[in-house]
C-alpha cells in the first residue's frame, strides 16, 4: 500500500522504525523485536538503511517480512551519500522485487575519509529523482524542524526542502525534537513557501539520557528546559527515566494530534515495550 494513503486517512497515523543489525550474529535478537512491534499492528513500520552495505544489506529482508508475514506496510529508508548510482538502483530493483512500494529517500552522512569529489551523489533530491524516474515508489523525505546543522540559515533550509518536494518528494517526516511548538512554526514556514506535501512528526521517547545527548549534539536537536529537568531528576534511575520519557513522548504526542498534525512516527530504538506502552496510552485517540 502506498503510503499517501495511510498518512493522510482519517484517523490518527501512529507508526515505529526499526533499525537493522550491524551484524549477523546480532539479527535474530532484531528480527524479534521488529516481529514484537509489528504485531502492534501499526500504521506502518520504517527500515533504517545502512549505506554502502552493512545493514543495508537487511533492509530489504526485514521490509518484506513486514508486509509478507505480518501485513504491516513498510517505508523502506535508502541512502545515497557513499553509494554508486548502479548500488541504488539494485537496490530499488530489489524492493520492487519484494513488493515493496515505499521508500524514505535521504543523504545519509558521508563517511570519513571519503571526499566530495568522490561520490556520486551530493544532495537527497537527486536520489529524490532517480527513484521518480525509476517509477513505482511513494518516495518520503526527511525535514528538520530546527534546519538542518549544515544549512546557512532557515531561509536556505526550506529553500533545499522546496527541491526535495519539487524533484518528486511526496511526504516529509521530520527530525526528532521535544518542543511541539518548534515544529509548528515550522510547518507556518514551509506551507508559506509553498510546500504542502503531509508531515509526519518524528518523536524520540528518551529513555537512555546519555544518548539523546550525543544525538542532540549531532543534530542541532534543541533540549527545552522542562525535558532538561526530568533528565536531570531521573537519568541516573532507568526504570524512572523511561517512565518519564514515555510519559513525554506521549504528551507530545496528543497534543500534536489535538493541533491537527495527524501522523505520528516513533522512533522506538527496537524496543517493543516502549513502541507498546506509547500505543496503549493512545489506544482510545487512535480509535
């Protein structure tokens, strides 16, 4: 199913991401948790993509089992920063191969010691293209809220992301942030210049404080002070820590629901409990 239509139906959008193992050895332990959330039932699952190999090599396994063994709809993340345009396009004929039909088209970061002179590929709108003319796909795209920490101002930012939209880009599905008013001022922003393709809110429910802070120091993800306090009162305590960041996740989450932001996508970290508590606290909005 394309995913146009889950995003924009009627009722509340709520969906997870999954990511892959770094190896082999680590994949039964993510093929039970992916099968643990998709049982969840969920609007739709996302598989993260390793570039140039790795854990890209699973996406497409993991994207299939999804749709073939639990008839969850897969968003299928792809990559192109460090990857070679004949990479990308076994790829695509790879998912197309699966049935799969919906793909999160990114940049990806470049990895070190590769140059720019180098790759084949600068920019997501031209993966953005490439998947356009190759055909067949509901092509996603990221956003962040907060621009992007590589863009010069705001301004340049949605500029980049009007590209994004105009190359082909159907949906967008934010970074990441703890402030629900950040992202809508930045939906005021894109929808005047002229972008009014669906969002989809990015939520990180925090449970592990010392990697939300690494994450936040890669992408420029502001902390508000309220969220700092309950760190603060409850990172040195696990179990407290992850009450609390459901409980925050959760707010965040109904009142972007209340403010007519319809589809949400939780980045769950492959933890089945936290995917599962968030859509029991939602249960009846979701109805």
């Amino acid at each position: 199913m394309k995913l146009l239509k889950v995003i924009q139906g009627q009722h509340p959008c709520l969906s997870f991401e999954v990511f892959p193992p770094k190896t082999s050895a680590a994949f039964d332990s993510v093929q039970a948790a992916t099968e643990a959330i998709a049982r969840l039932n969920p609007s739709y699952m996302s598989v993260t993509y390793g570039a140039g190999g790795g854990t890209s090599d699973y996406t497409v396994r993991i994207a299939s089992d999804l749709q073939n063994r639990f008839g969850v709809t897969p968003l299928a993340h792809l990559s192109c920063v460090s990857s070679s345009k004949v990479q990308v396009m076994q790829q695509l004929e790879s998912l197309r191969s699966q049935g799969i039909e919906n793909v999160l088209a990114l940049r990806g970061d470049l990895p070190a010691g590769m140059k720019a002179d180098d790759l084949e590929y600068h920019y997501a709108y031209e993966l953005i293209e490439q998947i356009r003319a190759f055909g067949g796909f509901c092509i996603g795209g990221a956003c962040y809220p907060e621009s992007h920490p590589e863009s010069e101002t705001c301004v340049k930012d949605v500029e980049y992301l009007k590209r994004k939209v105009d190359s082909g880009c159907e949906f967008l599905t934010t970074q990441m942030f703890f402030d629900n008013n950040i992202l809508y001022n930045f939906m005021y922003r894109i929808r005047e210049a002229g972008i009014f393709v669906p969002v989809v809110a990015g939520i990180m429910p925090v449970t592990n404080p010392k990697q939300i802070r690494r994450i936040c120091q890669i992408s420029g993800t502001a902390l508000p002070q309220r969220f700092r306090r309950i760190v603060d009162r409850y990172g040195d305590k696990p179990d407290a820590m992850k009450q609390a960041g459901i409980a925050y996740a959760t707010e965040q989450i109904i009142d972007l629901y209340a403010n007519g932001i319809n589809a949400v996508h939780v980045y769950s970290m492959n933890k089945p409990d936290v995917a599962e508590k968030i859509q029991e606290n939602l249960r009846s909005i979701l109805m």
